[in-house]
C-alpha cells in the first residue's frame, strides 16, 4: 500500500496513543515528531522510528501529507490553522480550544479545509453498532437518551486550572455524542453540578460530579451523567430510549469469567482507563484520517462540530452557574 | 395467629391489589368492602369473602382495627380521617392529595396516629437490598442516584385531568425513593419535561417524558427518568454512584431462558406492568401494616413523608413551567 | 370455587411442601393429615386446619377425592396402591420404588388409574419455557442436551442407605427430565461417577459426584451433571444445543442487584435450595393434581413414567460399576 | 529490540495466522517462506514482506533462529524433526502426528530441543484468567471440569478423510486443556459419539457430534462437548466445579448493545470463528515463541504434551467404536 508521511505534533498523553497507531498504519508513515520537551520527543522517536523536526521543518516538507495536532489545548488551534494553511490534512485533538469566542472567530478559515476533530467516541465499535441499530429502527424512533461518562480517578488538582473545568474538558465529549446520536441540535441546556470527589477541585473553581439535560426542538431529552471518580473503573455506556424499547450498549470487561459462591458472583472488573476501552475507537480513527490524508474520505468530524460541541459545553458552565436552562436560541 | 378485622374503602385498581393481599395475610381478617359501585364491590367480596358496608358502618365496627384506604386520589384525605378519627390504623394510597396546601394543613390533624403511606416501591425485595448493600458501605459513600420509571403504556386519555399530572402521579414514587436513600432531604429540584408519546395528553396540559434533577445540601445529585411508554415492560431500575463503585437493582425478567443462534441472543422480556414487577412489594407492604394494626410496628412511611414527596412532585411542576431550578429552601 | 376434600399421606419433608399448597389451593380442601409420628402431624394440623386420620379412614370417606402420597419412598407403592384402590386420584411423590422390578410388576395394577408421579421439574417455569422454545423450531432440531443438577450440600450419611443411591435417589429427576426434552427414548446409558464430597458416603457404598450419557435411536446425546455439594446453591439449568443454535435456561438468583467496583462486580447467589427455586413448580404441580382430582385433566406425568425413569438409573448404576455403556434394548 | 530471524513452513489455514503474527513480532523477523504452492508463498511474501526459500534453504541459513511448523499434519513431525536437528526452536501446529505409535517412537529424538507445541487455547487470556482463579482457591479444590468445544459449521467432506476423524483433530483440545486443568493425567476415558450435522460425514467414517468423559486417578471427572456445527458461532467455553463454588469462562461477544423490547431482549452473536475468538491467543503463543527463540524461556507445552493428548484421543476412538471406557492404566 503506498504510504504518505505524517507529522506528530505533541508526544505527550495523547500523541503517545496517535503516534504509535499511525506509525503501525500500513496506509501512513510517521516521518517527524515535533515536541519541544526533548525527553518526550525521544521516546517517540525510539517507539516509532520517526525523526525530530521543528513545526516549520515538518509543514515544509512537500512529502509531509498531514499533520496530528496533540499539543497542549491552548495550542491546538494555531497549530491546526498552521497545518491547514501549509495545505496538510490535520487530525487535532479536541477541544479545538477552550474560548468560545476565539473558535468561532477562527471557523472561516478552515473553511474547505480537510479538518478531523478528535472526539474518539464516535469511532467505538460499540457505540457505533448502537447506532446503527437505532437508525436502523429496530426499537422504534428515539425520545430519550442517557450518557453516562464516568472517569476512573480524578486527575491531579494541577491539571484544573488550564483544563477549561470540566464542562469543557470532559462533558464536550458527551455532548459530541448526545449531537452525533438525537438526530437534531440540542437547544435547551441545564445542569447542575458539585464537587464532591476532591474538595481542591472545588477551591481550583471546578466541579467533578455532573448531570447534564438536554433538550431538543422535537422535544427529545439527554441526560449526561459525569463523574471524575467511579471507583469501578472507566464507566462508559449509552442508553437510547425509543418508541418501540431501548438499546443499550454496556461496559466491556476485562474477561468473561465469573465465580459463583454460596456468597453470590464475582465478576472481572471493567475496563479501567481511556487507553484501553478505546483503543480500538482510537485505532478506527486513525484509519478514518488514512483515509482522509489519502484523499478517499472527506473528514467525518468537522471543524462545525468542535465549535457545537464548545458552544453546549459552555451553555452547560453557564447554567451551572445560574441555576436555570440555557435557551441556546437565544444565548447561543 | 390472630387476627384482626379490617375494612377495604375502594374496590378499584389498587383496591384490587390490597384487598386480596389483606385477606390473605394470617394476621388479618377483610370483614368489609366500602364502595358506592355495586359491580365493584360484588367482585370483590366474590373474590375474598368480606361483607359490604358503607364507611360509617365499617367505621363503627369496634372489630375493625384497620382500614384500607384504595379510594380515588380526591377522597384520599377525607377517607384517611375518617379512619384515623375512629382510631383505626390506616394504610392509604399514594398520593394522600393533589393539592399541597391542602394536604399540608390536614398534617396535625394526622400527628400520633397510624398511618402508613403507599409508597410500595420502599418494599420492594430488590431496592431493599440495593439500600441494605449502600447502608453496608460495601461500595462507599453515596454520590449520585438513578432512578429509571418508565411505564409500559401511556394511560387512556381519560385518566389524565384527575391525575395530578405526570409528577404528581407518577414522578411522586421516585422523589419518594430518593428521599429514602439519598439520606439528605433534596433542596434543589430541576425538571425538563415534553409530550412525545400522546399529543392528546399534551393537548390536555401534561407532559409524558420527563427528566428531574435533585440536589441535597451536601451536593448529592438525583437523576429521575419517566417516561409513560417504554416499549420494553415495566423499566423500574435504580443505580447508586459511590464513592468506590457502583450498586445496580436491574429489571427482573420474565424468566432465564435465553437462545442463542447466528444472530446473536434473545431472552425474556422483563416484566410486563406494576401488579406484576411489585407483586412481593405489595404483598410486603401489607405484612408491614398487619404488624402495625398489631400494634408490633410503628408504620415505615408516614403522613410526613408523603408530604415531602407531594412537595418535591409540585416543585417539578414549578420547575418544569418555569425552565429554571427551585430552591425549596427559598420556596419550598 | 368448587373444592373437593383430599388427604395428605406423610408430613416430612415433602409434605410440608405439597401439604400447605393444596391446603391453600381453591379447588381442595385438606382434610386428613395421615403419619404416624405424632409430632409431625400436630404440626401440619397447626400450619392447614387438617384433621388427623388413618390411612383407612381417610380412604373410606367418600368426601375424599384424591391423596398425596409423601410417605417414605419404601411406603410410596404400598400408599399409592391403596389410594388407586379405593378410586382416588393420586399424587406420589418420586420414586415409585427403588426395586426396579418390583415396580415393573405393579404396573398394571394403576392401569386406568389417576396417578399423578412427583417429576416436579416438568412444572418449572423456566423448563417449561425452554420446552415450549424448543418445541418452536426457534432453534431448530435437537442434537444434544446438558443438564446441570447440584445439589447445594450432601445429605446427612444417615440419608444415604435406604436412599436408594445417587442415581435413584437423585439422577432419577434429570433422566426424567431427558426423556421429557429428547423427543425419543434413551437406548444407551454410560455413567462414570465418583466420592469426592464426602468419603462417608463412598464408605456406605455410594458416589456423590457423577456424570451420565445418554444416546437415543436417533443419535441425541444427552449429558448430565450432578453432585451432591456445588458450594454455590442449587445449581439447576438445562442448555439444548440444536440444528440453528441453542436454548438455556439459567438459575434464578436471589436478587437482581449487582455492585461493580475496581476489584470487578460481586451478584446475589442463586437459590439456595429445592424448596425455593422449585416452590413455583411445585404449586403449579399441585395446580395440575387439583385439575385431576376435579375431572378435567389427565395427569402429564404418569406410572409408565415413573418405570421409565427408574429402569434408566438403574442402568446408570450397572453401567458405573461395570464401567460399560448399558444397551437399554439389550438389556432394559 | 533485537531481532532474530524465523521461518515459516507452511503458508496455508494456520500459517496465514502465526506468519503474520510472527513478522509482527518487534522480537522476531519473518525472513522465509517455505511453501511449494507458489500462490501461497505468493500472497505470505506480500503480506509480509519474507522471501521465499526452500526448508533447507531456510534451515541452513544460522540468522534463523526459530521454525514455525504450518504444514500439513502429516509433515508436522518431518518438519519439526529437521529443524531440531538444524538447532531451531520449532513452533509445531497440533497435532504432533495422526498415528500415535510413531509419534510415540519419534519422542526420543526431540529430547533437548526447544519444541513448542501450538495448543492455543492455553493461551486464551479468558482461560488463562479462569486458570488463575482455580489456583488461587479462591473455590476451593476442583472436583469437575466442563468444556464446551463446538465448531460454528462442518468441515467440507473432503477435510475429513486426512483429518484423523473429530477425536484426533478436534477433541484433541480439549484433551490437552483437560490436563492442563485437571492437575492430574487422566486415567480413565469414555467416548459417545453420532452423526447428527452432515451424512457425509458418516458415511466417510467420522463422527461429528460427541461427549467425552474423563477420570484421574483421584477421581476427578470431565466432560468434553464437541459438535461440527453450533448453529451459533464458534462456542467456546469451560466450566470448573469445585468444592467450594464454581468458575465459568463465558463467550466473548461481538459487542455489548442489547436492545430490549416487549418481545424481549436481543444481544449480539458471540465471535464466530477461531480467528476471531482466539487472535489473542495466537498472538500470546507467538510472544510465548519469540521467548523461546531468544533462549529467555522454555516452551511451556512440548511433545510430551503432545503425546499425551494423542493417546488420550487415540483411547477417544477406541471408546467410541467399543461402548466400554478405557483404562489407560491398562491400555495407554
């Protein structure tokens, strides 16, 4: 298979899960790692076998045929448009950016640009396999949908404050798939939030427990359920309740065997992080944006869906703060 | 055993439940049946060998120790006085009123008798062992609560002018169960409601679909799922997100045969309507109130918690007209 | 309801289970307890209102309509020949009799007779779905059947020598259940077995822990499973393996709550014993003998039935201590 | 990480497997094909990127370090016997041979070489877990043991005249799981078999629909369940009953929706075939060999593993054709 190179911008969390998938992509050929942090930038070399480059060296390159943005949030979006202006097709991480404002500024120029935002979810087997049952109308048409998104542990008090809060920073993806799955654009927004995990995210001004209602103009409702601590590993599910029944699609375990006492069942424990659970959504993406550097797919998450996804995420900041529902037809 | 003679104030529906439960128990003996619809009453001293009286007559009966209060939603108050005035314990069905000012006033008048609230859910066998296994602290401290209630079938039309609305009538059994195992009294109450199931119950002024949101001054948060359709049974399910894990009472289904072919899996339907799914809850219900007409227990539910429930069924109501939360410490 | 009087023979074990479902079922009417042990029947006349009687006389009252026999299993034949003599339906518990031939021999003596024999799983609610699954074409045709029957802890060693031995005493209800489910008669029996739970058992010349095939004409196979101690409850389940696929049918547990946490998930165990996970087979069972005594079913499980079953233990025991499949048509 | 070169003979069903996995390998490098059927070393060396060599081309080269053994099963023994003699570590596909009393002869030669034999299964992280557990007590001490072995559809009759018939060529698995589980060699062997899923089938000789049981000399007992054809996919399953409760090692699913209705549930097939269910145990075995080839561990299953399960599948067929059990006491 002919093989076109690519750059990764970014060798911390999350380019540590692109970089290697896109170096094992038969269609792909990790050529340069860009990362300033010379340790981090190292160690993807000897994972991947790419050199190191500057910005500027890898979007020079005329071999150069896309470009994953996995920088830190706050540079995703200058790092995109640098991307896009040198005529690459980009993969970024989402959010594209934590002000409303500044991302809706930028929309135009990515217009017509081949732009794939991060948001994984939409790439899980499970969870696409729900959809398509549910468009399939299997049960019937949609009314009511339940997402629940519940993290392992709470990240360090140090990852808050430029995390965006986790409206921005967690509950974005839900509202990513809450868009991806009710077929029309929520317009209602209200939630209510506390911080009941760790007190410092509450003095940092952020909260980590969640519930999220959306509504839709046909009147279908989402409930979003957050968490930054489940103490039962990463809990990731979706209900879709429908005219005719509901689909649901569970957690995966880690095995199938269960013991059976006169004490009751023990069961494997789930999946207990990102890395895992996702890992084939993550692998499936990469393919996606294969297809999408080689021109045979245009991008199946756009630019128009980060700056939708942001505008909810801060409908639902913002009516955690009020205590009442965010009319997004009149506060968009 | 002994046995202690009761009256049945209403042969109806839920008369229909209790009255064959209350003749059965060994503690118990239904001397009469109370209600103006000859048909109704024939069937069911047919069915369990009571005599017909009308209230006044049963009331009067020093034998009676008990009465049965399955009279409709409007005679709910007036019925359980009576009985309480004649110094008979009395087992009323929810809701005791539609009018919360109303039922707020009558309140004394209620103090030091036995009265015991039908709120059956708080029996039944799953839920009680949910709230056991949360009380053992097998899973942590209690974070956030699901309650699914989701009806099998939009009622007739009919039923709806008289019923209170969706909250009042139906939402009321879940903030009942949330008030017993939150172990906080709620103090913020959000719902978001709409009519996807029957236009005609919208034309008549109620909503069919509806989510609620609760907060407990200690920043529990309560998710309530209703909808009157399901389209997969009688859907009454509760989650608990703890602090060091989850606990979950699932549907109980039909039966355990499952069958498995190329196309995957089909097993059981779960069960299908509310005599059904709550049959050993009603059943237990009753055995708690013979041991209160005993006089061996003081009644679990009282005239207090029904208020509260009525309470936070009418804050929904506000909420969901007014698109913003009610604080029930400032309007309670 | 019509109720016709019956009498119970035998208030152990068994008949403190079908003694109070006939005394509460509407078309009977308990009205002799018959045992000899003082003690046992003073208590069956406190839990059913019941008279005492002999055999005799409750045979001779002309009021009686049928009798259940739960006598001593070396008492059944003797009881049940009795109740047939003098014109009642009856229900006996299993086995008819251990001595094969013996029983074979009384076998015309119940021809034409209304004898209901105790094969209590054919009642079960989950078998009877399996069954009516099967019968289907759901899943096609069936090849091979595995019957899972574990007892939750050995009986004490002083059961175990008029027991009859595991394959008579036990083994007899799966073999009954093969003969129910395979569509044809087994024609081969093997059976291998061991002592494992309990050398006691061994040292009176017993096994507790076995495995049996089964072949019919056709070339089915059947296997089934037991011991006398499974460390978790009563184990009870059937899988059908056919043409399309297959059919199981699963325990019932206890509950339906399951807690999930880091270290996996932890269920309720499953019933633990024959008295709860058969108690509505074994209304049912007596819901059937009511319809018999009244006249208007046939019984489904009859004498012919018993002989069957019991000529097929027999032939596991020979086959476990000769360690050769037993040729039913050779040596029935 | 270092590289050593390896050999694939054989680029057929199995070698499309292990190949790939073994040029996968960051340990290992696919350096030759042997395969005298051009379109198959065709398609390896573009799938790949190996060479095409001769088996003495390959086994003369000293980069190779390793053979993997693909060929046909009646060149197993032939090819494994030279690359040992060259000095290679082999990885040999089951079984070893079809006739036991060569393979027996043959066991001398390969005394002190590093032979690893490819029983998958032992590889599977589901049984590896299930396994585990056993060891740990954590149901105390295992008494019997179920494996369900079923094929999702029947060979083409053309397979089954060189395949060894189903004891040889397929229970053999389960053979060699027995013993891995059992913790003490069998001793005892009885075998039932039919003809259910295709005529053919009988009429070339072979059966293809069969149950095995097993007993060790402490009086363990197993069965084993086999049929060509589930009707359901590839049904994989092992259960281990143990003195205090019991293990399962269920199915792996195609995913986790489920969709629930009035009709009851619908969940999805399991994995359909041994490429699906065991790719994470064809690739834990290829680690497992690149180990061996590196001299950092030995080859946990050897010949001797594979002579014991042939005599257990030889004494299968003896079983099956006699109708008695095998004492391998007395005829091994």
């Amino acid at each position: 298979m002919e093989q076109i190179a690519i750059a990764l911008v970014g060798a911390g969390r999350m380019g540590q899960v692109h970089g290697p998938n896109a170096a094992g992509h038969p269609g792909l050929r990790l050529k340069y790692v860009v990362d300033s942090r010379a340790d981090a930038a190292a160690a993807m070399v000897a994972r991947t076998g790419a050199g190191i480059a500057s910005l500027e060296q890898a979007l020079a390159d005329p071999e150069v045929g896309g470009v994953l943005v996995c920088s830190t949030t706050d540079k995703h979006l200058e790092h995109a448009l640098a991307a896009v202006r040198a005529g690459k097709a980009v993969f970024c991480e989402k959010p594209i950016g934590l002000d409303l404002a500044q991302v809706r500024e930028a929309q135009p120029l990515f217009d017509g640009s081949r732009f794939l935002l991060g948001f994984n979810r939409r790439f899980d087997p499970q969870f696409r396999v729900l959809r398509q049952r549910l468009a399939s109308g299997e049960v019937g048409t949609l009314e009511t949908l339940h997402l629940v998104n519940h993290d392992p542990a709470a990240p360090p008090p140090g990852f808050i404050p430029n995390s965006g809060g986790l409206f921005l920073d967690f509950t974005i993806h839900d509202l990513d798939l809450a868009r991806w799955l009710l077929g029309e654009e929520p317009c209602e927004v209200f939630a209510m939030a506390s911080c009941l995990v760790d007190p410092e995210i509450g003095r940092l001004g952020d909260v980590d427990t969640a519930r999220v209602l959306l509504r839709t103009p046909g009147g279908r409702l989402c409930v979003i359920s957050n968490t930054r601590r489940s103490g039962c590993g990463y809990d990731q599910r979706i209900e879709a309740f429908c005219a005719d029944g509901r689909l649901a699609a569970g957690n995966v375990g880690h095995d199938r065997v269960v013991a059976l006492t006169d004490a009751g069942s023990r069961g494997a424990p789930i999946l207990p992080d990102f890395q895992h659970r996702y890992a084939d959504a993550y692998r499936a993406q990469i393919d996606h944006f294969a297809e999408v550097v080689h021109g045979r797919e245009a991008p199946a998450v756009g630019y128009a869906d980060g700056v939708a996804a942001l505008a909810l995420a801060d409908a639902c900041a913002r009516s955690a703060r009020s205590g009442a529902a965010v009319d997004l037809l009149v506060a968009p």
